[in-house]
C-alpha cells in the first residue's frame, strides 16, 4: 500500500494534498475511488495520509485534465508513467487521439460562431419584432 520511508514521510491530511497539488479534496476522493489514486494509508481515527507520491501523482491526474484527456485516458497514462518499461508510441497514441477530438471539436465550435455571427449580423436589434436569429432557431 505504501512504499515511503515512514520516518522520513511527511503525511498531509487531504485538505493539505489537495492544496499542494491544485485539486479540491472531493476530487482526491474521487479519483482514488476509480482507482487513478491508490488507496491510501490511515491514521488510527481513520484520517487519510498523504505521502510526496501521492501528491505527485495527483498532480499528474490535474494536468491530464487541463490538457483535456477522460478518466479512462488518464488512467492508461497513468499506467504508462508508472511503467518504466513502456512504450513512448503508446502514449503518443493516446496524445495524437485527443489532438485529433480537440480539432474536431475546435472545427464544430467555429462553426457554430460563424453562424451565430452571421445571424447576429441580419438582426436589426430594433424595435421591430423581425429577427433572423429567432427564424433561424425556429427552422
């Protein structure tokens, strides 16, 4: 469960965990209950305990996400960089998909702006009860 040297740890209870590694303590829940945080080891009243691995760790789940990748993603990299004997075109894989659904997402998205823009262009913003944009949606 624990692979820290005890007398050399300093634990942190998860609020502390939490802060050192820019996620809130519910996530920390969350990510150790689908297991990209392994279980942790406990005080006597059941607190939880942190060791720098963990933190690490954590870190490492909060920047996947920043970069947009799921759960199930994060939790093969997780995998890979726990793995020294992993492949660097597994993970290059994994990143080349998420670029890939990011440009598609980044296309629809300009899309959806283009044509909104254009609407918003044809209204008048009048008095008028005429409004291109609300025929539009009304299609």
């Amino acid at each position: 469960m624990d692979t820290q040297d005890d007398a050399t740890t300093q634990w942190l209870n998860i609020g502390e965990a939490a802060a050192r590694s820019g996620v809130s303590a519910k996530m920390v829940r969350h990510y150790e209950s689908l297991g990209l945080l392994p279980r942790v080891r406990r005080t006597e009243a059941g607190y939880r305990q942190y060791g720098e691995a963990e933190v690490h760790t954590l870190r490492f789940i909060r920047r996947a996400r920043d970069l947009g990748f799921g759960m199930a993603e994060i939790a093969e990299l997780l995998r890979l960089w726990q793995n020294r004997r992993r492949s660097s075109a597994e993970v290059k894989r994994i990143a080349q998909a998420r670029v890939a659904d990011l440009e598609r997402r980044i296309a629809e998205m300009t899309a959806m702006k283009d044509t909104l823009a254009q609407l918003v262009h044809c209204c008048q913003g009048d008095h008028r009860p005429d409004c291109p944009i609300l025929e539009d949606l009304g299609q």
